[in-house]
C-alpha cells in the first residue's frame, strides 16, 4: 500500500524542526557506563538523512520494500528508524526472511540469515565502528557517514509492522494523550522498543507532540532521581506499558 502524503519522519521532524530544532529531543543515558549522550532535532534528522541516503545509494531501496530493525533503544536506532521512513520502506521489529535488509547488533546476525542485505551497529554510547563483521555484512558507523546529510523524501509505502503513515501517526497522538504527554514534558523511559507498541508508545508517542526524550538504559534504581532532577524530567513512562 502506498500513502500519497508525507513519509512519516516528514510528519514527525518537520514541525519541531521548525519550532525548535536546536533543542533536546533525544537524551541518551547507559547507566552501566556512565555515558550521556544529547541529540538536538537538527543532529537527529541529519543523522537520519544520511541513513536514508545509505538505504537509497548504497542498498537501492525504493519506497515499499521492507527492512528489519533488531536493536535496542538507542540515540542510533533512533537515527535508523526515521531514516528507514524517510526512504519510505516498511520497518518490522522481528526476523523476517522477506525484508530487503536488516539493521542488527553483532549477536544477532545469525537471526536474519536470509535477508539479503545486513547492517551491523555497535550500539555502544558514542556510536562507534563494529570490527571484525562476517563477509558481507556492512558497518553502519563507516558506511553512513560518507552519505549526504540532506534528504529529499519520496511518498510513503507501509511505515510499521503493516501500519502506514496515518494510522501510526493516530496510534502515538492516542499514547501521548493516554500517557499525559504534551509538547512541553521531558519524557523519561527505560523500556525498550522491540515490539511496535512499545515503539509507538515509549518513542512515537513523545515525538510526535513534540517532547523530549530522556531514555536510560541498564538503568540503575539507585540513580534514578538524580536523573529526573538533572534532566528536569516531567512525565516518566511505566516500564512494562505497552
């Protein structure tokens, strides 16, 4: 199914784009390491320009193919996944022989033998290289940098797990509501995205009303209100919602 509107970063970036791009939109915190890393909405989208200049150069995606997404909540997966809508391709949260590429951590390369194509990503703070990959097999960190940081953005095919654009769009306004979460919140989640509800509801739902994410993980209890405090959080999520 092909949508005729705007692809669903389009829908998701542009208005905090235009509001404030310089902001906070993503705060990335490992509490295992220590690590705190920021995106504005401006670095955000230009990370993700350059993975949807990745998946239209390098891989020959056209709008309608569909890619698999194997990773944690993570600043990068972020980038792959507004990347991958703004290429206009189908993002799906679980192996599927099917997809035309995959997006996947080291360890789980082995779960989309099959798919022709597979991009490996650290997931470490910084975002740096994965060494010593299977032949075959690309490093996002090398190969996404050489890639332009504008996008010039195609009409939307299917968006996620079979939603397109406009019924995603509904289900994160409808989280956002049910969650009280309004343009102004710093949002704090420590739950993943592996499932496409918790993806709506602990990342869609704060973008696309324009908050602002703070999302820990290996999240230590004990540092818990040091957080809140510091990154002034108003609204922290459940960590089993779904």
């Amino acid at each position: 199914m092909r949508e005729l509107g705007p692809t669903l970063t389009d829908a998701l970036l542009e208005p905090i784009l235009d509001r404030d791009p310089a902001g906070p939109r993503i705060t990335y915190y490992d509490d295992a390491t220590g690590a705190r890393v920021e995106l504005s909405a401006l670095t955000l989208a230009n990370w993700a320009a350059k993975t949807a200049n990745l998946l239209r150069d390098e891989f020959a995606l056209t709008p309608g193919a569909r890619v698999v997404v194997l990773l944690r909540a993570h600043w990068q997966t972020a980038a792959v996944l507004l990347g991958a809508w703004w290429a206009g391709v189908e993002v799906v949260l679980e192996a599927d022989p099917d997809a035309e590429l995959a997006f996947v951590t080291a360890d789980r390369i082995d779960d989309v033998d099959g798919v022709p194509e597979v991009v490996a990503l650290s997931l470490d703070p910084m975002g740096g290289s994965v060494h010593d990959l299977p032949v075959g097999v690309t490093d996002y960190a090398s190969a996404v940098r050489v890639h332009g940081d504008q996008f010039a953005a195609r009409n939307a095919g299917l968006a996620l797990a079979g939603m397109g654009v406009s019924e995603v769009l509904a289900a994160a306004r409808a989280s956002a509501e049910a969650q009280g979460v309004s343009a102004s919140d710093r949002v704090l989640s420590t739950g993943e995205w592996d499932t496409a509800s918790a993806l709506v509801d602990r990342w869609l739902a704060v973008l696309v009303v324009g908050a602002s994410l703070v999302q820990v993980v290996n999240a230590d209890p004990a540092r818990r209100d040091h957080v809140v405090q510091s990154e002034r959080v108003t609204v922290q999520l459940r960590s089993g919602a779904q």
